[in-house]
C-alpha cells in the first residue's frame, strides 16, 4: 500500500527519464573514452619510439624488438626490469619480416645475437 499515492502513468514517466538518462549517460562515456583513445593515439603516433613485434617469454616477461630513432633494439621485460639484450641493423630487420622467405624466425635472429654476444664476451 506505500504506491497507492502514486499513479501508473507517473511510474511509467519515471521509468522514462531514468532510462533517458541511462543512455544519455552511457553516450557521453562513449564519446569521452574514444576521444581520449585518439587524443592519446595522436600524441604516440609522432615520437620516436616503437614496438616492433613482441613475443611472451613467460609469466609477466617479454621479449620487444622497439624502434628507437633509427635503432632497433631487442628487449627484455619483466615485471619490475628491463634489459637490453641486443641491437639489429635494418637489414636483420627486413630478415624478420620476410622470415618464411629467408627461414629464419625471431627465435633463430635472438639465438644468432646471444651466440655473437657471447663471443664479444669472451
């Protein structure tokens, strides 16, 4: 008996400007979101740096190739450190981009840079 006072028509009104509001809400998160996503977009677009092509490495870890200026440098993430673990030329590069042509994959170039490491190593 607490909606005796309240008439059908009056619910139906509040049902309306409640579910108006909804949509009007979830509409402005939507322009909002996508706006930032392409203000944020536009300002990564001009800089210098890149990822190239990333593999996972394990939990939390990661192996980059990042295009730093004119550099391309092979990275390892982890979860709190990050360590360089070589640099390509551009032409080992074009190698990894036509890899079923040349039959080299990321695996292989990151097993040829750890042998040529270990070499200047010693």
């Amino acid at each position: 008996m607490l909606t005796a006072g309240v008439s059908t028509t009056d619910s139906y009104v509040q049902f309306i400007t409640v579910l108006i509001l909804f949509v009007f809400v979830l509409a402005v998160t939507y322009v909002t979101t996508r706006w930032i996503a392409n203000y944020q977009k536009g300002k990564a677009a001009g800089g210098n740096l890149e990822i190239v092509e990333a593999i996972r490495a394990g939990n939390n870890k990661y192996i980059q190739i990042v295009r730093a200026g004119s550099k391309y440098l092979i990275i390892g993430v982890g979860k709190d450190e990050i360590h360089m673990l070589g640099e390509l030329s551009e032409d080992e590069l074009v190698i990894l981009k036509n890899k079923s042509s040349e039959g080299m994959d990321f695996g292989s170039i990151l097993e040829k840079l750890k042998k040529q490491s270990g070499k200047d190593n010693d």
